[in-house]
C-alpha cells in the first residue's frame, strides 16, 4: 500500500535499518582520511561497514584478540588477505562498543608510531602493514 511505501522511506531516510553501532563509524572514516590510512584491521562488523561504505578506499579485515594475540577473524573471510605484507601504513581500529577487538593489541604485532582518537574508537598506527604478524 501506499502507506506502507511512505513508511519504508521514510526508515531508510532515517537510518532505523541501520544498526545503532554503526552510526558513529563515519566520524573514524574522517579520521582515516585525515591521516592517509587505507589498509586496517579491525572487528568483523566495524571493518566491514567501512570497507562497504568506502567502497574499499579504506580497506579493513576483519580480526579479534585473544590471549594469545590478534588473529584473522575465523569465518567469513579471504585467508589470502592476511598473508604478505602490503606496502606503506596500516592501522587497528579499536571499538569497546562492538565484541572482538575492544582493546589496543600487545606489542607483538609491533610499535605504534601514533594513536589516534575519535568518540569512542582508537586508532592504532603502524609504520607497515601488520597483517603477517597476526597468528
């Protein structure tokens, strides 16, 4: 019906089918682009709305923490991406808000040259892209 045409556009033009945690992703994509950053890692549903809604300019696969490190996310993903290491700058992003990664990651996947902040997230900084130090 007529109504219930009027009623899903106006959901959509008011975000209500988007979920809630991702409401504040595109201030971290300002600060991505901001610094230059293109390749990341980051919790499954964090990396990939932003990977979605970049149109891959920012690319970020999908990890979680363990005790024992930062590792790929187990399902859903390329293996293939995480393997070699991509020239320049990577970065984790960091959400409390969503499970998996909530915390900085130790420093076995190496140092950051710098953190950086927007609402709730942080971003870790690497001088080099990360993905072959994650097990």
């Amino acid at each position: 019906s007529v109504y219930n045409a009027g009623s899903l556009i106006s959901s959509v033009r008011h975000q209500r089918f988007q979920p809630v945690h991702t409401l504040e992703l595109p201030a971290a994509v300002r600060v991505l682009d901001a610094a230059g950053l293109r390749r990341g890692y980051s919790t499954y549903w964090d990396a990939n709305a932003i990977t979605w809604e970049t149109a891959g300019r920012i690319t970020i696969y999908p990890v979680y923490e363990t005790p024992d490190g930062t590792r790929p996310f187990i399902s859903n993903v390329v293996t293939s991406s995480y393997q070699g290491v991509q020239p320049g700058r990577s970065f984790v992003l960091v959400d409390p808000r969503v499970p998996f990664v909530t915390i900085l990651p130790d420093s076995r996947i190496g140092s950051t040259t710098a953190l950086l902040h927007e609402g709730r997230f942080t971003i870790a900084v690497y001088d080099r892209d990360i993905g072959d130090r994650l097990h």
